[in-house]
C-alpha cells in the first residue's frame, strides 16, 4: 500500500473504531505462524493465506 502497510492500518482503523464492528481479514501470501499472529496482533479478526479458498473467504463472511 501506499501510505501505510496492512498492519498499520489494522492498528489505525482498531484505534479510531476500538468496538470492532468492522471486520477485518488479512489475505497474504505469508502462510507461517509468526504472520498471522502478527495480524491477530494488529487487531485484524482472521487471516487467510494466498492463493485463498472459496470456502476459506465464506467462512469469514
């Protein structure tokens, strides 16, 4: 991203927005633990890794 990276604005949204009515769900290339941890971290609510599923987009939908 331009501005800011995914986890940044993970951060960002979660500071203005802390009740987390808005879902957010990272889909990266990185498939290791250490990634997703960082992203649950971050304040995203789930963590899917490319190349994504059908039924691993449904089910956070």
């Amino acid at each position: 991203m331009p501005e800011m990276g995914g986890l940044e604005a993970a951060r960002a949204i979660r500071d203005r927005w802390p009740n987390k009515c808005t879902k957010i769900i990272a889909v990266t290339s990185c498939s290791q633990n250490c990634c997703k941890e960082m992203c649950i971290q971050a304040g995203m609510d789930g963590f899917i890794a490319k190349p994504a599923k059908k039924e691993d987009i449904l089910a956070f939908l």
